[in-house]
C-alpha cells in the first residue's frame, strides 16, 4: 500500500469540548503521523467554498452555519493507505453507528456533530489540503 496524505479537520463540537489531543491520539495510534496542523475559524465564505459539493443539499445552509460556529483544527494526516485508515479510525458517520474505538464513537454527539471530518477519496484529499495549506506548509 502505498503512502498517502489526507485531510482531516476536527469540528467545532470536538475544539469546544477541548478533546483535540485525545482524538489526534487515536490517529497517530492508529498508525497516521501528523504532518502539518493548524487551528482556525472558518469564515462564513471559506465554509461555503469548501463545502460546495454539497451545496444543493437541504443540510447546506446549517453545515456552514456549524463549521463557522468556533474553531476547527486543520490537519494533514500521512501513512500508508491514510484516507481509507483515516476512514476507519473516524468510524461510522453516525456516531450511533459507530464501531466501538473509533473517533465518532468516542467523541461524535450526532450525524452533524460527530467530532471529524477526513478526505473520501485520493482526487478529494489533494483538492481539501491544498485548500488549507501550501506546500511549504506540510512537513513529513
């Protein structure tokens, strides 16, 4: 399996409850190595640039809202196959659904609320970091 980056970014749920290092704790025990962090608050026009995709959908407009409700953690995850281990170690979207030990069990409250969000594919993961860091920026 080949070495890959991936975008993770721990939402405001997560940054307000202060659990930050716990959740990159399950990240790099799982085999990910953190090669480039920061925190920020997304403004209302970043949130809707970076979730376009999603723009025709009914849960848009709260998305947005949420993403710019406090501080995110923007973070470039590297190691093998990283998107799909990333994947695995968020677990479900729901943390309801969740696999015990994963991040979204541990620390999800609900389906919008559920602590992570990571890249789901290798052309997506190269769109969303590059929208957060230069390459300067990542250090592995």
């Amino acid at each position: 399996m080949a070495v890959e980056r991936t975008l993770s970014i721990i939402k405001p749920d997560a940054t307000a409850r202060n659990v930050t290092g716990k959740i990159n704790a399950l990240f790099e025990d799982g085999g990910l190595r953190i090669v480039a962090q920061r925190r920020v608050r997304l403004t209302q026009e970043q949130a809707e640039k970076f979730y376009a995709v999603h723009a025709e959908r009914a849960f848009y407009g709260e998305l947005v809202d949420y993403m710019t409700s406090g501080p995110v953690v923007v973070q470039v995850l590297e190691g093998e196959g990283a998107i799909a281990r990333n994947r695995e170690i968020m677990g479900a979207t729901n943390p309801a659904n969740a696999d015990e030990g994963t991040v979204r069990k541990a620390f999800g409250l609900n389906v919008q609320e559920n602590a992570v969000h990571g890249s789901d594919s290798p052309e997506n993961a190269a769109i969303e970091i590059a929208f957060f860091f230069a390459g300067c920026d990542i250090v592995g």
